[in-house]
C-alpha cells in the first residue's frame, strides 16, 4: 500500500508566509495533497477559502488553545479546572473541522505543573477524551492522543506509550486512537519496530521527523528511514502520514528526500 504524505503546517513553509491559509496554498503549489494544521485562530474564513481554492485535504486538525497561559499553550485537555475551557475549544475545533471536511482531531494534552498529583490530570484526561468521544462521534470524527518527549516539550503530561495505552483502555472508544510521532516515540523508547508492533491496534495516525535535531527523513541521524516507512507500509496504514519536521534550510529544497526514498507527494 503507498504512503500518502501531508505537509504539517505548524513546520514547513513558516519561512516563506505568516499564516495558515497562505501555506496551504505553497504546499499546493509544491506538489502536497494533504496538511495537518492547528486551530487557525483569528484566520478560520481565509484557511476555508485556501481549502476550497486548492482542493487540498486536511488530514490532522489541532484543538484549539490558549495563547497566553503557558500552561495550555500545548492544550487543556488533562489540565485540571480547565475542563469548561476544553469543552469550549472542542466544539469550535470540531465545527473548525466540519468546515474543511477534516475527520481526525489531534486532542493535544497540555503541560503538567505545580502542586497538583499526575492522578488529577490522569483523571481529567480521561474523563475529558470520554466526553470528546461522544462528541466526536456525533460528528464522524476520530480524536488522536500523542507522546510527547520532554526535550521537545517540557513538562507535556502524556509522555509515554505506556500512559497511553493505559489512558485508552480506560476511555475505551473506538474512535479516541493514538498518534505515533515516530521522532518522538525513538526519543521517548527507542525500540521503534516493536513498540509500534505491540500498539499497532491503537494507532490512528502516524508522524515522521529524524532524530535527533528533527529534519528531513534522509539526513544523517538515528533513523533509517528507508526501513522505517517500508514498516508503516507493512501496517497497512491507509491514512495520511504527517511530515512534522524543521527544514534544514527551506521547505521546498527539503524535499527531495520523498523521491530519495521511493516515494512520491
């Protein structure tokens, strides 16, 4: 089965535009069929319209967050007193979502910090990713949860694929599924081809970067790439795989590690 590749938003084309809705139309015109995205605050009309214009899939939407609180600037959902705040920022991503005909929404969990016990906000994220269910559902969506490692996120409370497969057995939804960022998960475990064999029934969405410093697939680092996407082919994975990465110099010159590989957008 061929691998479909998305261009993450958040990562390619910052160094030629500002907004959203202006990158997507580069990764248009830079061969991509897909992007993942944040909540495009403040620009939700432009990033429709750039949607319609190109025709372009959105395969991954982030839930919407709080700028300006350091602790939910990486989500709400298992920060604790913060569930009305979380309740809020689904729906909008969700009626976001709607909008761009985007079925999957990344259900980003927030930094932990101070005083409070980890089982608080184990307790709030399950209790929150059961109420997302349902909502979700109603919408024919899916939500995916990710582990996050700490060099990249201080502090982000779902750190481990463990934690996951815990908190997802406990939210037992068939439509709440895990994120697997391979740059994260070699970080976070190492082992990548049998931590992914053991969650293979988890997984909903997949992420690639190399380690360390988070470029291209084909540059020097810790990954074989070659390996690694042939082993999402073996999956059987049919959805789209998120390039989450940091261009060496510029996207577009960036790209030549797709053919490189046997792959194209």
């Amino acid at each position: 089965m061929a691998l479909k590749f998305a261009a993450n938003l958040n990562f390619l084309f910052t160094e030629r535009a500002a907004t959203i809705a202006e990158r997507i139309r580069l990764a248009h015109q830079s061969g991509f069929r897909a992007v993942e995205i944040p909540y495009p605050e403040g620009e939700t009309g432009d990033v429709v319209a750039a949607v319609k214009d190109t025709g372009m899939v959105v395969s991954l939407v982030n839930l919407a967050f709080d700028k300006s609180d350091d602790q939910l600037r990486f989500g709400s959902t298992s920060v604790p007193g913060s569930e009305q705040l979380f309740s809020r920022q689904l729906d909008a991503t969700i009626e976001f979502a709607r909008d761009v005909g985007c079925g999957k929404i990344h259900l980003t969990a927030g930094l932990q910090k101070g005083d409070r016990l980890e089982s608080d906000y184990t307790k709030t994220y399950t209790a929150n990713l059961k109420m997302a269910a349902d909502r979700l559902r109603a919408s024919q969506m899916i939500g995916v949860i990710e582990p996050i490692n700490k060099y990249a996120v201080p502090g982000y409370y779902m750190n481990s694929y463990s934690k996951a497969a815990g908190v997802l057995a406990d939210v037992a939804a068939d439509n709440i599924r895990l994120l697997a960022d391979i740059y994260h998960l070699q970080h976070l475990h190492g082992n990548v081809s049998k931590t992914l064999d053991e969650h293979k029934s988890l997984i909903g969405h997949f992420q690639i970067a190399q380690v360390p410093h988070r470029h291209e697939p084909d540059v020097s680092g810790e990954l074989d790439y070659g390996y690694v996407l042939k082993l999402l082919q073996q999956f059987g994975y049919d959805g789209w795989v998120g390039c989450e990465y940091k261009p060496q110099t510029t996207t577009v010159d960036g790209l030549g590690w797709v053919a490189k590989l046997g792959y194209t957008l």
